[in-house]
C-alpha cells in the first residue's frame, strides 16, 4: 500500500474522534494524539482493504515513535 | 435555673463493656465444618451449611454461608487458603476452589462455581448462579450479574458492569459470557447476553453488546470493533498487548505454562 494511502487511512480514523488531522510525520504519535486504539483500527481499516491479514515482527513494532515510524511499519507490512 | 444532674453507674458500665466483648466474639454453628489453621476475626457468624478448608482467614464482621433466599441444601464450599477480608458476605450454596482473596465488603450469593485464585477488590459483587474461571481478577465495584460466565484469566477493573435484565425490571435472565483472557477496562459495561470472544480487549467506558469476536478491541458507547487486539500498543512505552507475553509473571509460576498455552491458543484461532 502507498505510503499516501496509509497517511488518509490515519487521517479519516482521527477525523472520526474530532482530532487534528496529522501535519507533520516527524511529531510523535504522542504529540499527534494518535492512541493505541488508533493504531489498531488503522490496522483493521488496512486489512480490511488489502483483503489479508498483515503479518509483522514485533521488535519493529516496538520501535515506532513518530508518525513517519508508524507509515514506514505499515507501508512495508503492507508489501510484505 | 434547671439543674442536670448525671449519675455513672460503675456496675453497669462493666456489663455493657462485657456484653459488647461477647458480640465480637465469632459465632460459630457446631454443624459448620472447618479446616485446621483457620482464623477468626471480630463478630465473624459462621452458619451451618459451610465447608472451610485449611489455612483460611475470615476478617472481622463476615458472614459466612449466608441461608439462601432460594431453597438450596448445598453447602458452601470454601477451598483452602482463602483471605476473606472484613465485612464480605458469602451465601451458602456455592463451591469455591482454593485461594480466594476478597477486599473488604464483597457479596458472593448462592450458586457460585468459581475457580483458584479469584481475587475481588473492595466492594465488588457476584451475583448467583455464575460461573467463574480460574486465576481471575476483579477490581473493586465490580458487579457480576446473575448466572453469568467468566472464563479463565479474565481482568475486570473497576465499576464494570454485567448485566443479565434485557428488559429492567422483569423476570427475564440474559446472562454475559466472557471468554478466556479477556480484559474488560475501568467503567465498561456489558449489555446482558453479550459473548465476549476469548482474549478481546474491552476499552474502559465502552458498552458491549452481542456477540464480540475473539482477540479484537472494542471501545465506545457502540461497542465499535476498533481493530486487532495484537495492534494494541501503548504508544509511549511501547508495550504491547496480549498481556500474557509481559504480565504473566504477575501469577504463580506454576500456571505460566498454562497461561501461555492458553494465548498461544487464542492467537491461533485469531489468525
């Protein structure tokens, strides 16, 4: 999936909950105001397009910080 | 001018100070049967129809096999090494396995077949007829509607709710089943009838309704699927979810094998 893709998938989960739509990937997801229960629906919504279920490594999970860390993690989980 | 005049009776001061002595001290019906090393707080009333295994703990002012309202002629069974903690309740009629741990002022009411280990925080309540795994943890003001079923390893925190009226107030009975490994968060509430799915994640606030599928996230007033349990992230320390992969030392060493099998189950069945 194209990074740009991922970027309105985010997006449209924030518009839902009221939130400021996302300026700046090097703001962390903190600063961003982007939840844990937002990277997961991001997840479902992405899955739910490509039509499989993505598979991952949880240590690159576990290094995402900033907003770029969560479109690098999803664009290649997505070509994987 | 109106004079008072007070008097101190000595005499009766003594009585009262003595009567008061005896009120505290437990109340035990001869019928009760009780294991060895159980102790006994102030003003503890022990009926009858109770079995109490060994090394058990009753606080001060609990009441232990409370008569049903329900005609029932089982006893309360009540398994070794449990820690009941002041002012709890528990009815007769229910079979509790070993190491139950009450806070202060819990309810357990007739019916009650619950596993090892249930620890439930300061004024929580199981109502009867439920079903209750093994290793489960309530926080405090827990309210478990009747007839209920709670898997193994389940997390209840505080104030959540399982109701069983679909139609309050009426005679209907629509009890919530909860799967295995399920966390149900601060202040949910769970509709009567709702399924949980084993290893689901219920965000605090959130209403849950229906059935809700294994190894997902649900949050809101909709008890809208958010997404997959596995993606369930603390942003900041970066922690993940399912719990059992960084928590299960939380537990006695000897169920860890079990615990992981179990999520190692539940991720299987969520692929």
């Amino acid at each position: 999936m194209q990074r740009a893709e991922v970027l309105e998938i985010m997006n449209h989960v924030l518009d839902k909950r009221g939130r400021t739509r996302l300026s700046n990937e090097d703001q962390t997801t903190r600063e961003a105001n982007f939840r844990s229960l937002d990277f997961s629906e991001v997840a479902l919504r992405i899955e739910a397009k490509i039509g499989r279920e993505l598979v991952f490594d949880a240590a690159t999970m576990r290094r995402i910080e900033t907003i770029k860390d969560v479109l690098d993690f999803f664009e290649t989980v997505t070509k994987s | 001018m109106l004079e008072v005049h007070l008097t101190f009776d000595v005499s009766k001061c003594i009585f009262c100070c003595r009567t008061w002595g005896l009120l505290l001290n437990p109340l035990i019906d001869k019928a009760a049967q009780i294991g060895k090393n159980v102790s006994f707080g102030h003003a503890v009333r022990i009926y009858g129809n109770v079995q109490i295994g060994d090394n058990c703990k009753i606080g001060d002012f609990c009441v232990i096999g409370h008569p049903s309202v329900h005609p029932s002629s089982a006893p309360l069974k009540l398994g070794a090494g449990a820690n009941i903690r002041s002012h709890s309740i528990l009815y007769e009629g229910s079979d509790i396995a070993s190491y139950l741990e009450t806070g202060h002022h819990v309810v357990i009411r007739e019916g009650a077949k619950i596993g090892e280990n249930l620890r439930i925080g300061n004024f929580s309540d199981i109502e009867g007829d439920c079903k209750i795994g093994d290793f489960v943890r309530m926080h405090g003001y827990v309210h478990v509607g009747r007839g209920a079923s709670i898997g193994d390893f389940v997390w209840l925190f505080s104030l959540v709710t399982l109701m069983n009226d679909p139609l309050p107030p009426s005679h209907l009975s629509a009890p919530v089943a909860v799967g295995d490994m399920v966390t149900v968060c601060v202040n949910a509430q769970i509709m009567p009838g709702t399924s949980i799915g084993r290893g689901a994640f219920v965000a605090s606030g959130a209403v849950a309704s229906g059935v809700i599928p294994s190894s997902v996230v649900i949050s809101g007033d909709q008890g809208e699927v958010r997404g997959p349990v596995k993606f369930l992230m603390h942003m900041e320390s970066r922690t993940r979810h399912p719990w059992y992969k960084h928590f299960a030392d939380s537990y006695p060493e000897r169920v860890r094998q079990r615990i992981e099998a179990i999520g190692k189950e539940i991720e299987a069945e969520s692929l």
